[in-house]
C-alpha cells in the first residue's frame, strides 16, 4: 500500500479514558484513501511557536468500511504527541501522511491479541476488519490497564463480544475496584 500525503478534517474527539481521547478524521483527496487493519499514520500538526516538531506516528483505531468519504479513529494519550494536539478539535484540519506498517494477521485458525493502553488502537481496528468476514475464527482480545476507567473502547469491545460469539474479550486490571 503506497503512503498518500494529504489533508484531514477533525470529526470530532471524544474522551476514551482520564489520559486518552479518540480523534475521528474524515480523510480529503484521491485516490481514496485506503488502509488494512494493523496500519498507523503520521499526523503534521500546525507549524509556529510552541509547535511539536516533525509528524507525530498513530495507530489506525478502526477498520476500513468502504465509506467514502472514509473516516478513521485513533487514540491520542499523554506525552509531547498529545501535548501538540491538546487542542484539536471538531473542524480542525491536519496534514497526514500514510498508510504505514506491515502489522497484519495472517489467516489462521484463530488469534489472540494482546495489548494496553493506546496499544489496543491497532488491535480494535484489527476487531472491526475480523469481524466483517463471515467465515472468521476465534479471536481472543486480552486488554491490559490500570483501572476500569483506563480501559478504551470497553463498551464496544463488550458489546461486540456479547454478540459473537467467536470473539472474547478479557480485560485484565493491575488495580481493580475492590
């Protein structure tokens, strides 16, 4: 998949957890933009005093669906990356470059995934594409986090898990509620 430079409308953002929110971007320009699950982007915020300086790398959040035009999710958490986006927002226009990266799953009998954070951007997107193949396998989503607020998109994940029965979700916590 050959990367395309172009621009990015901000749909909206919404907060995923106390650290992290979710930037949904409706992508500009043809061909069409394009992309498989296990993909990132580079994102070019506005250049000036304060600025972060050169692309900022993100994880694809969410499947392609064939929409046009085609709208992505990512997960922005702490640190210089969501310091230089802290105030994006619904209108706002981004320079992005991509798609990148070779992080896809093999046809198999099943997977399981594994990860925590804002690492479970790829693997939510990986979900989404699994889960529009009718013949797909099990797959197991492991989910690692500190608290139950800082697991992201748990209500979709359970939600989805409750209604396929070829999909387990487990969130795991390192400090639960008692």
């Amino acid at each position: 998949m050959a990367h395309q430079e172009r621009s990015a409308s901000v749909v909206s953002r919404r907060v995923l957890s106390p650290r992290v929110s979710e930037l949904v971007l409706e992508i500009a320009g043809a061909p069409a933009f394009r992309w498989s699950a296990g993909l990132y982007l580079t994102l070019h915020p506005a250049t000036g005093p304060g600025a972060h300086e050169g692309p900022l790398a993100y994880s694809i959040a969410s499947a392609w669906d064939g929409a046009e035009p085609p709208r992505l999710a990512l997960a922005i958490g702490p640190g210089s990356g969501g310091d230089a986006l802290a105030a994006i927002g619904a209108g706002d226009v981004l320079g992005i470059d991509g798609p990148f990266g070779s992080f896809t799953l093999p046809p198999g009998p099943g997977a399981l995934l594994v990860g925590g954070g804002t690492g479970v951007a790829p693997l939510r997107a990986h979900v989404g594409e699994w889960s529009a193949r009718p013949a797909a396998r099990p797959l197991i989503l492991l989910v690692g986090a500190r608290t139950e607020s800082d697991l992201l998109w748990h209500e979709e994940l359970s939600a989805r898990a409750s209604a396929d029965a070829r999909f387990a979700y487990e969130p795991v916590l390192s400090q639960p509620s008692t």
